[in-house]
C-alpha cells in the first residue's frame, strides 16, 4: 500500500490527501501508529472515552461514534479493520464467526469493502481486456506490414 501510495504504478501520481487511497493511507498510518504506541491495550479499558481529549471537540466522543462502547473494543475493530483492508482476510474467531462488540459499524465498513472490491475487479478485467485487444490490433497490423523489397 505504502508503494501504492508513493508512486502509482510507476507513472509519477501521486494521490490527493483528499482521495480515496489518500484517506486509507492516512487511516493505515494512524492505527499503525496507534498499534505501536499502546504497548498494553488492555489498559484503554481503564480509560474513558468520555473524557475531553485536552480540549479538542472534535474528537471528543470519537469512540463511541464509531458504535463502541470502550475504547478497549474500538482499538481491536481498528486493529481488525486495518488488517482486513491489507489482507483481504476476514478475521474470526475459533468458531469462524466474526467476532466483533461494535458489529453494526464493521460489518457496514466490511460489506462496503467488499462491494468495493467487486467493482476495482471487474474495471480491472476491463483495463486488462482493453490492453489485450489493442495489443492483439496492433500485432496483427504488424503482421500485415510486410517490409517492402526493392529489386536493382
């Protein structure tokens, strides 16, 4: 993803911070950080998401706009969401039922990815079904072009 994000296939683009890919950096990059930072998650149980966060409203109460009800819960669906966007893979439990307290906002998230994922697939077998024909044009029209000869 992080390539992806640096140079899109080599053509030099870079995306928007307002895009689609741009968003799922920066969402990739924040748990990521988030991930590394919280050494013990088991502690967010412990704090609570009502709680001013130094002033900024904005965030205030992010946690339980995301259908969580701990912070605890919110780290490992972000967790779980993140690994889901790079993987591909749902993540179950033992049981093979996905596993989830906050289920309402992961399953929408899960069933718009995958929805997602049919679409990107099918423009994909597009562009690829577009090359191949112009390739096939263009060899059969080498093929056509017989180099002249000149006799002396």
């Amino acid at each position: 993803m992080e390539q992806l994000i640096n140079d899109t296939h080599g053509n030099g683009l870079r995306p928007m911070r307002q895009s689609l890919i741009g968003k799922l950096a920066d969402f990739l990059q924040t748990v990521n950080e988030m991930e590394s930072v919280i050494l013990m998650p088991t502690r967010l149980c412990d704090i609570d998401h009502d709680e001013n966060d130094n002033g900024n409203y904005d965030n205030l109460n992010s946690v339980a706009a995301v259908g969580s009800s701990d912070m605890h819960s919110c780290y490992s669906m972000l967790k779980s969401l993140r690994g889901q966007l790079l993987l591909g893979n749902e993540h179950t439990t033992h049981g093979g039922e996905i596993e989830y307290e906050n289920s309402d906002v992961m399953e929408t998230c899960l069933r718009h990815q995958r929805a997602f994922v049919e679409i990107i697939q099918k423009l994909t077998s597009a562009a690829e079904f577009i090359t191949r024909q112009y390739k096939q044009e263009l060899g059969d029209f080498q093929h056509d072009i017989q180099p002249k000869t000149f006799t002396v």
